[in-house]
C-alpha cells in the first residue's frame, strides 16, 4: 500500500462562482447569489440581493 500523505490545497485553487457557488436565478441576471430558497424535499432556488423576492414565489 501507498504511504503517501494526504496532499493538502491542491483541491481549492478553483471557486465555482458565488460565495457558495450559487448565481441568481433571474432572467438575464447571474450575479452572485447570496439567498436560498427551497422548500423541504425540493431543490433550492438561488437569488442576489435584488432578486430575493422572486425566491419567495419558491416558498
Ligand atoms: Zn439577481
């Protein structure tokens, strides 16, 4: 068996983009999506700043 140690940084050099890899959902917008919307069971819906109250239409 290999001895290696475990190489650490090697798997953080890329950021998907978003501060959580998110980008709004908004037609023609795609900025950084800092709110998350979803309901139990369901897969979330991103929005930015702006756009938060369309995320509530997922609620
Ligand atoms: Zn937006």
């Amino acid at each position: 068996m290999s001895d290696e140690p475990t190489r650490v940084g090697e798997m953080i050099t890329q950021r998907p983009r978003g501060p959580l890899g998110h980008v709004c959902e908004h037609e023609g917008c795609g900025k950084d999506a800092g709110w998350g919307f979803a309901k139990p069971k369901r897969s979330s819906h991103w929005f930015c700043y702006e756009h938060r109250g369309d995320g509530e239409a997922y609620l």
